[in-house]
C-alpha cells in the first residue's frame, strides 16, 4: 500500500516534522502562532499536521493556556509510561 504524501507549498509533511523536532532538541521550547504571519492556508494546515502527529508517536509535548493562543511545544522525554521516547533511546 502506498501511503499518501501531504504536501503544502511543495514540502512534505515529513520535512515539516523534522524541522519541528530539530528546533525543538536544538533552541528547547517553542511558541507557535499557527496562524501569525502571512502563512498560506495549506502551510498553517500542514505545520498543524505535524505537530499532532509528533504528539501521537510522543517525540512532543504541547500546551495551550487559551483557545485559539499560542501552542507550547516541546521534547517528550517520557511517554506515559515512564520509559524513555524513542529518541531519547538512541
């Protein structure tokens, strides 16, 4: 089965994650605006995608203090277990 590629502005889902991790393990925590700046819809789509999809396989964690403010992002050292995350692993 061929699995579908999401793709905004022509980059990947898959490359908006890793840029997502990496500023992540690199500059700590993040503030995202996904929609500050004068973003294209299917950006703000994707980079949305991508931050759920990290939270789903644990690489992130997020918060949000208010509806529709700012998300918090930042590096699962721990999934909900208590073992290490599979980046912390390596």
């Amino acid at each position: 089965m061929i699995e579908p590629v999401l793709v905004a502005d022509g980059v990947e889902l898959d490359a908006y994650s890793h840029a997502v991790v990496s500023a992540v393990e690199t500059l700590g925590p993040a503030v995202v605006s996904l929609t500050a700046g004068d973003r294209r819809r299917s950006e703000i789509v994707v980079s949305l995608l991508a931050v759920l999809e990290l939270v789903r396989l644990g690489r992130i964690k997020t918060q949000q203090t208010e509806l529709f403010g700012e998300i918090v992002i930042e590096r699962q050292t721990t999934v909900p277990n208590g073992e290490p995350t599979r980046a912390d692993s390596n």
